[in-house]
C-alpha cells in the first residue's frame, strides 16, 4: 500500500506523467528567464555582499537557516526517490539511464518532471548566499560558492533543453548528496556540530569523480552502439564539474591542511 502510494506521487501522478518542456508553454523555461535570474542573483550577491547590512539577529537568522535548509533536505530526498523510481519506470532499456538515443528522447515524462523541479530548486538554493551575507559572515561567501551556484542553473536548464543523457545519474546522486550537506547544515542551526563535517566535502568530490566514471560509459555508447542525445550539453556538464573538481579539493587542502597543521602546532603547545 505505501509503496503504491509512492510511486502514485512520484511517478503516476497526471502532472508528472503528463510533463512536458517546453520554453512556449512551461513557467520559468525561457532563455530569458534564465539569463535574467542569473544576472540578477550575481548582481544582488555583488551589491548586497558590498553594501553595509547589518546582520540578522542571531535567533531570527538561526531559524530562517534551519526552514530553509529543512526545505532543501526534504526536497533533495523526493527528487532523488523521485528520478530513481522514475528512471526505472519510464527507461525503456538500461543503457537509457546512461545514453538517450538521439532524436529520440523528447523532454517529457515523469524523469524530465523530477529534472524540471531539481532546475526550480536550484532557484530556492540561492537564499544560501543571502543567509551567509545577511550573516555577516562574508569571509565564507567564496568564489567557489557563487560560480557554483550561478553556473549550476544553467547546467540544469540544458539538461531539459537538449534532453541530455546522463542527467538522471547526476540528478540523483546530487540530489543524495545535498540531503547529507543539508542535513549537516540543519544540525548545525539546531546548535549540534556533527563529527563528520569533512565527510559533507568528501561526498561531493566524490560525487564528481563517479560522474566521469560514468561518462565512460556514455561515450562508449555513443560511439560504439548508437549516438547519444545532448552530447553538446554534456561537454558543458563535464567541464563545469572538471572546474568545480578542482576548486572543491582547493578548498579541502586549504581547510582541511590548515586544520591538521593548527592541531599539530597545538600539540606541540602542550608539549612544551
């Protein structure tokens, strides 16, 4: 009965099965739209981030963090069960969960649908930058952090436009990933530091490191059995997680490095 009632609401629900994108007809998919909420995110981060706000009050702020981020980890967790019983559902092969067939993958569908909500909630997720601004904490609004979020709406935008295969892969596993960081961040507001916060770092660039792997499997699709929808985009995909890779095992090194070394010159302290 549970299990029925969830693939009901994840998969055979009319407005999921019945899901089409298309830029002329569904809300927020314009090219338009789409550079213009980008624009005005790094715009208002950059003014908001030089202006002289004064932080929240730490009560207010602290409860504002944990709706959010209370949102964010229950919506990771439903698109993540969402594309995965989707994918099984709508997949009329395996290799479709690696490779669309090209010309032969239109956006529709229950896994376009859980695509188009992980491209609206990449809208939601840029409250991150106005809590850490609102913060006063402007120390932790990186580069990493803004190009991040700035540049991942657009990947998302692309999966649907091109039907880009692979993105059930990538939108799963992100989804994963974000209810363990959001979850961690949650805590965190509650006043509870959790041990494994480095383990928060460790899954995404782990994440990144299982999206080549299986991007070999796509490119051996695509050039030994049939060609792959959205190949183009994925070039994008690739090299936007290429970048970010690298900037996330920067930002291990230099935090996780530092770290270590003030541990040892403290135990050195206490030595002497």
């Amino acid at each position: 009965m549970l299990i029925s009632s969830i693939n009901y609401w994840l998969v055979h629900h009319p407005i999921i099965t019945n899901f089409e994108w298309n830029p002329e007809i569904t809300h927020f998919s314009s090219l338009q739209f789409l550079i213009l909420t980008t624009l005005t995110y790094l715009s208002l981060t950059f003014l908001l981030s030089h202006s002289s706000l004064s932080p929240l009050p730490p009560p207010l702020l602290r409860f504002i963090s944990a709706v959010h981020n209370l949102i964010i980890l229950l919506l990771s967790l439903v698109m993540a069960v969402g594309c995965s019983l989707s994918t099984l559902t709508q997949m009329p092969s395996p290799h479709w969960i690696f490779c669309f067939p090209a010309n032969q993958t239109p956006p529709r569908g229950p896994v376009f649908f859980w695509s188009y909500i992980f491209y609206l909630s990449k809208i939601v997720e840029f409250i991150d930058t106005l809590l850490i601004i609102l913060s006063g904490s402007l120390g932790r609004l990186s580069f990493l952090h803004v190009y991040h979020h700035s540049t991942v709406l657009i990947m998302c935008y692309i999966w649907l436009e091109s039907s880009q295969s692979l993105f059930p892969v990538a939108l799963v596993t992100n989804a994963s990933v974000h209810t363990v960081m959001y979850g961690y961040y949650l805590m965190c507001t509650f006043g509870i530091r959790p041990s494994w916060k480095r383990l928060v770092t460790n899954c995404q660039i782990v994440q990144f490191v299982f999206s080549f792997l299986v991007s070999g499997v796509m490119l051996f699709i695509h050039f030994t059995r049939y060609p792959c929808s959205g190949i183009l985009g994925w070039c994008f995909n690739a090299a936007f997680n290429v970048s970010l890779l690298y900037l996330f095992i920067d930002f291990h090194s230099k935090n996780y490095n530092k770290k270590k070394q003030l541990n040892m010159v403290g135990d050195k302290d206490k030595v002497l």
